[in-house]
C-alpha cells in the first residue's frame, strides 16, 4: 500500500470500512478506505466513490478464524486536526449488516467469485464527515488480540478547469 493517495481538491476524506476478498477458495476479512469526493457525493454517489482510490491493508484474516466471535470486532479509524491525530470512527462491526447478509443481498449465491473484493459498510463519523491530511484505519479483534491497520496521507490535486 503507498503511504499517499491523491484526491482532485479538498473535500474528500475516508471511511474505515471491514472488507471481504474471495481468495485460493476461502473467504478473508479485512480492513480499508473507502474514500470519497465528499463535494461530488452531494449530486451523485457513484461517481463520488469512483473518482478516489480505496486503500486497503496489506493483511488478511481468513473468516472462518473469526465467525464466531464476529460482533466482538471493533472497527476504528483516526485523522488529524490541528496537528493532533484524533478518532474518526468507533465501534463494533455488530453495528453493520453482517458478511453472510451482505452476500446475500450481492448476490443469490451469498458468495463473491474468486479474486473479488467487497466494501461492507462503515461507522457514523464522530463530529461529522470532514477532511483530514491524514486517515488511519484498523480492525481489531479483542478475542484473539490482534489487529489489521492501514493508513495514507491525502495529497490534495487542484481543481483545474
């Protein structure tokens, strides 16, 4: 994963979301960005979400090591205001559609074909949606203590034309 992306003026800015990837046959679970236009978002969703890259972390947890316990995932993202790195986003995974509805809802099979990787929703953001220099990003998981983290800075493009 580059540390940076780039994104066409000022108003765009992430959201942490759990993502899942089809891969050698075995469902993964992971974390990343779905960073969004925010500007380009207020007239049409789908080109707001098209228009900027979608970081994800370079780890992966296969599903199966954490179904059981899949509420007690906390899903956490952080910016930085005024120079101080601060939390964005909180909260347990519990709060989306699980990853069996989620397929359910793509498709009649509940599946995602080899090499596909899904998006699967995101948290409020504490004190609104705004931009940041900066979005780090993480899936925890408390029961097996260990976590997934990924991170960018944002280098702002001008708008030209």
């Amino acid at each position: 994963m580059d540390d940076a992306i780039e994104a066409t003026g000022t108003a765009s800015s992430g959201e942490a979301e759990f993502v899942l990837l089809k891969s050698d046959g075995k469902l993964w679970i992971g974390v990343g960005s779905d960073h969004t236009d925010r500007e380009v978002e207020t007239y049409n969703v789908t080109v707001s979400k098209q228009m900027c890259e979608k970081p994800i972390a370079p780890m992966f947890w296969a599903f199966d090591a954490v179904a059981d316990h899949w509420d007690e995932l906390q899903l956490r993202s952080t910016i930085v205001e005024h120079g101080e790195e601060i939390v964005y986003q909180a909260g347990s995974v519990a709060a989306m559609l699980p990853p069996a509805a989620l397929l359910a809802l793509w498709n009649e099979a509940a599946d995602l074909a080899e090499g596909h990787l899904m998006f699967c929703g995101t948290l409020a953001a504490k004190g609104g949606i705004r931009p940041s220099p900066r979005f780090n990003f993480e899936l925890h998981d408390p029961v097996l203590r260990r976590t997934i983290r990924g991170g960018y800075g944002i280098t702002e493009l001008p708008v030209v034309g």
